[in-house]
C-alpha cells in the first residue's frame, strides 16, 4: 500500500490538489448540519467524512514513510 500513499501525497502537495482538499473538507468534515437533519442525511455525511480522513491519512502516511 506504501505506492498508492505516495501518490496521494503527491497528487495534494501542489496548490491545486491543497485547494481540492480544502474544498472536500468544507463540504463535509466543517459542514454545520441543521437541526432537522434527517438520519440518513447523518449516515451520508458521516460516509463522506469518513472518505475525507481516509484521504488525508494516506497523505499523512506518503508523506511520512517509515
């Protein structure tokens, strides 16, 4: 698995793949849900944050090979 880390970092260590990831996180992981969110509402954004963090570890670990 250590390639594809590698290319995850690599792919959102520029300006563009930085902004991408700004972006991702904006709409899930810092997205305020109101008060009448409904529970699948809450399952999907509990997926998309979850695709968020796996992204980001997998810069985190390309970017910190041990």
């Amino acid at each position: 698995m250590k390639d594809i880390e590698k290319h995850y970092a690599r792919i959102f260590s520029d300006f563009s793949g930085k902004q991408v990831l700004n972006h991702l996180r904006s709409i899930t992981i810092e997205r305020i849900l109101g008060p009448n969110v409904t529970n699948d509402d809450l399952r999907w954004w509990a997926a998309q944050n979850a695709l968020v963090h796996q992204i980001e570890n997998l810069i985190k670990k390309g970017n910190n090979p041990t």
